[in-house]
C-alpha cells in the first residue's frame, strides 16, 4: 500500500485491518502459521497490527489511535535492533525528536515478548516516572501496555489480563514466562538478566559509567538510545568511539517532515533545544558553553602541513589524581599543536621523567621548548618539584589555576588561561590533533560571572557533570600560561577553596 505520509489514510489501513481479520476468523487454523510467520519478521507484525496514540491530533479533530505504519528509516531501525539482538552484541541510536523510536522500541519489546519464549526485555531511564507511572502517557510502560491492548485479541497472549499482567515496573506474558520489566536512576541493571537492553535517553545520566558497568552484567544486548546533550558525556564518548554500531535517525529521515516544518522549528525554539533534539548536533547542543565546538573541527580538520609553526614550544602538564583520571601532556608551537601524551597512575617522579623525555625527542630534532607549565592545584606539586630539581629546572612554571587575579575581568588565573585558549582558537588557522575526547572536553566546558569577573566551571563540577576529569582541555589550556599571566604580583589572593577543589560557584 503507497502511503501518503503527509496525510495518510487511515480509514484505509483499518479497513485492510479489518478484512485481514475477517479471513483469520473464516480459517481460524491459518493463526500457527501466522505466528510462526511473524516471529521472523517483527517490522510485518508491527505495520500489520501495531497502533500508536498521538494526544496532538485531538486538537485536530482527529483520531488520537492511529495504526503504526513504519516509514522507511523507521523499518530500518526495527531491522538493526534485531539485527543487534541475535547477534548478542550492543548499539547505540541517536536521534531527532518525534521520530518514533520510542514506540518502536516498545513495539520491539512486545514483538519479541509474544513470540520468544521466556524472554526478557529491560527499560531504563534516569527517572522513575519515564519508565512507568500508571496513566502517564510519557512514560514507556503505558506505550508498552497500550500497543498490547489495542493488537486483535487473536494474538495477545491466552490469559491475558492487564490488571493482573500488565503491573507496575513488570509486564507478565501468562502463555510463554516472557516479562518486560523496567528500571530507574542507579538501579538500572541491578536486576534480573535481560534478553535485551533499552537504556532510554542515557545522554543525560548523572552516573552513565556505573549505570554501564551495572548493565554490563545483565545483558548481552544493550541499546542506548537518545538525543544528544553536548559531547563531554559518555553517550558522546560511546558514539564516537568505533566500538559499538550506531543508527541514525534523522529528521531528514523522516517522510512527515519538510524543510519548512525545520524551518518552523528554528524560529519558535532555543538553537541549543534545536541543535540537542533535531539537528543530532553534539557541538552545538551544549548551553553556557565556552567555547565553540565548530571551532574545534575547523582545528582538527588541520595537520602539520597545514600551519607554520613558528616561536618556541610551551608543555602543559595537567596530573592526575588516581581513578580513571589522566595525566596529560601538551605540546604547543605557536598555531601547532602536536597529539596528547597520555597516561594513567603515573606518579608524580614518573610523570616527570615522561615530560623529560618528550623534551629530549624535541630537542634532538633542534627545536627548542621555552617552558613546561604544571598545575600545582592538585596532584602536580610532586612532578613540578622533581622537574625544578633537574636540568630543566629553570624553565618549569607551576600554576595556581586557583589564584585571584586583580584585572577586573577573570575571576582567577583559570579564567584566564581559557579566555585566552578561546581567543587563539578564535584566529585561525589552528592544527589541533582529532581526538574527539579532547574536542568534547573543551567544547564542553561551561562559564559564568562571579561580581561581574569570567569564571570557569572547576574541575570537580565538571566530573561531577559528565563523570570525568578534563584533564586534556586543561593541559591545552595550560600552554597559555605565559610569565606575564603567573606572576605572583599579578595574583590578588589565594582562593583556599577552590583550590581544595571545592566549587567557588554553586550556579551550575
């Protein structure tokens, strides 16, 4: 049947409906092979029986039931998440708003809870209320409960009752033991073994890596699926990592869609709802963020060959705490800057010897390294002493990125060295090495005024954020810090709490 997305004919749809059920009740014996038919292609069960509820078309006048007719992408996505399923391996879907996938993950569920016995599938959201509340239309247990009620009482399962298996958090198959069971917050994967995954929007997670680790042991199909929201978090870190299979469903994608209802959207909505909901946008759908993402791929569209590197080097050491933390060295000639040396567990001794011999291998190749900057705001106190003890001693400059400064403008020194890493990215052109980490860090890193001075967000509200360290923006940052900016006159006082790495701005 040729659907008319813009306004399809629903009166039509029913009707075939309606006569394919007319056929089953005259051979009542051809259900088996139905079912058996059904079980091997679920995007058939779904534009041949499903149903979806759209509140919107009330206002409309129109019917708020509508059947599930997939569009191309939509089958697609039905396709790669079984595809993902029977090969026990993970995927991640990003997506615009209002693209179905909701549904069709729910539409998956039951598909896979009729007809595989003893399955079990698993939802999981950072909210309670975004799993399962009773007569809530958001959550995806009332879709879960819905698309079972409104299928032909031929095919739900023999038994059924929705008081007495459709309950709260756990949705009961009487004919085969298969379940649909939900989860919240830091209780997703802390239950039973699942068939397969669905973690709902988990860009947003306050503790995506524990949540992963938690999930891991549950199931070996685990799916994350959501809008993106900025790229220092880990869905971010995920999509872009090479690991896992990931599906893109795009506004574009989308028949029931057009360049004026896009068009429509950019004028009545916030760019970052834009960027985050409909363009799929990971640089751009960061609120309050410093700097610009599309900065940072001009930068990382740059090689060596691209820039004249002229002056001397300057390092930027940022040392880790232990965890999962990192102890990053940069190394910047003017417009150039070389891939990040990176490591974990370093002590402050090693961590030292590491940058001496990064120094060593430039040096041999006749190049000159001006000055080696160590945060002294944490950890690196030890690798500064070690580095002032040695040949280089003279030229290793420790920073307290917590210090006040007195220039009426930036809050403290922190400030400072990343209005200055903003104001040379800003004049192009900059060869920064492509790592997606490193883009996300600084692209990701948040702003505010404190008594009217710049005030960037620490350290410890942004792991508390997105669940790391930016050990790597920092160490970028760090090559700014130039004689003039840490000067000791310049400073105007410590400020003991920040560098306790207690927040010194609670507007986060």
């Amino acid at each position: 049947m040729k659907i008319d997305w813009s306004g399809p004919d629903c009166d039509q749809v029913w009707a075939e409906r309606t006569a394919r059920l007319d056929r089953l009740g005259r051979a009542p014996e051809a259900l088996g092979a139905l079912k058996e038919y059904y079980k091997d292609n679920p995007v058939a069960f779904i534009n041949d029986w499903g149903c979806t509820i759209d509140p919107r078309n009330a206002e409309l006048g129109l019917p708020v039931t509508i059947p599930f007719i997939l569009f191309p992408k939509q089958e697609e996505f039905v396709k790669w998440l079984v595809a993902r399923w029977r090969a026990r391996e993970n995927g991640l879907a990003e997506k615009s708003r209002d693209m179905g996938v909701s549904w069709i993950c729910c539409a998956v569920a039951v598909w896979m809870w009729l007809f595989y016995d003893g399955a079990v599938i698993g939802f999981g959201s950072r909210k309670e209320e975004y799993v399962d509340r009773l007569g809530d239309p958001k959550c995806l247990f009332w879709k879960v409960r819905k698309f079972i009620t409104l299928l032909p009482k031929e095919l739900r399962p023999h038994g059924w009752e929705e008081r007495q298996h459709g309950l709260y958090m756990r949705i009961l198959n009487p004919s085969n033991g298969s379940a649909i069971v939900g989860e919240a917050g830091d209780n997703i994967g802390r239950g039973n073994r699942t068939s397969i995954y669905f973690l709902d929007e988990s860009a947003f997670y306050d503790r995506p890596d524990s949540i992963d680790a938690a999930v891991s042991q549950t199931s070996n199909c685990k799916i994350d699926v959501s809008t993106p929201n900025g790229n220092g978090n880990a869905f971010f870190r995920k999509r872009h990592s090479g690991k896992v299979p990931v599906f893109t469903l795009h506004w574009r994608d989308d028949p029931r869609k057009s360049q004026e209802w896009y068009d429509k959207q950019v004028k009545a909505l916030d760019p970052v709802i834009v960027a985050q909901e409909i363009d799929i946008d990971y640089n751009a759908s960061t609120n309050n963020a410093w700097i610009d993402g599309a900065l940072l791929l001009d930068a990382q569209k740059n090689g060596p060959a691209d820039i004249e590197a002229t002056g001397q080097w300057i390092i930027g050491v940022d040392a880790a705490h232990m965890g999962n933390d990192e102890s990053v060295i940069h190394m910047r000639k003017g417009r150039l800057n070389l891939e990040q040396r990176i490591d974990r567990k370093l002590e402050g001794p090693a961590l030292a010897g590491r940058i001496v011999e990064e120094i060593r291998a430039l040096e041999f190749t006749g190049e000159y390294v001006r000055a080696i900057v160590v945060e002294l705001d944490g950890p690196g106190v030890s690798c500064h002493d070690h580095l002032k003890l040695g040949y280089y001693g003279a030229r290793v400059i420790g920073v307290h990125t917590g210090a006040r400064l007195r220039d009426n403008i930036n809050y403290n020194v922190r400030a400072l060295l990343w209005r200055r890493a903003r104001d040379y990215l800003n004049s192009p052109p900059v060869a920064l090495h492509n790592d997606t980490e490193l883009r996300a860090q600084l692209s990701s890193m948040r702003y505010a005024y404190k008594d009217g001075l710049l005030l960037m967000q620490d350290k410890k509200t942004y792991k508390k954020d997105y669940g790391r360290s930016p050990d790597r923006a920092d160490a970028f940052v760090l090559t700014f810090a130039d004689t003039d900016v840490i000067q000791e006159e310049d400073y105007e006082e410590f400020d003991y709490e920040f560098l306790e790495e207690r927040s010194a701005y609670s507007g986060y």
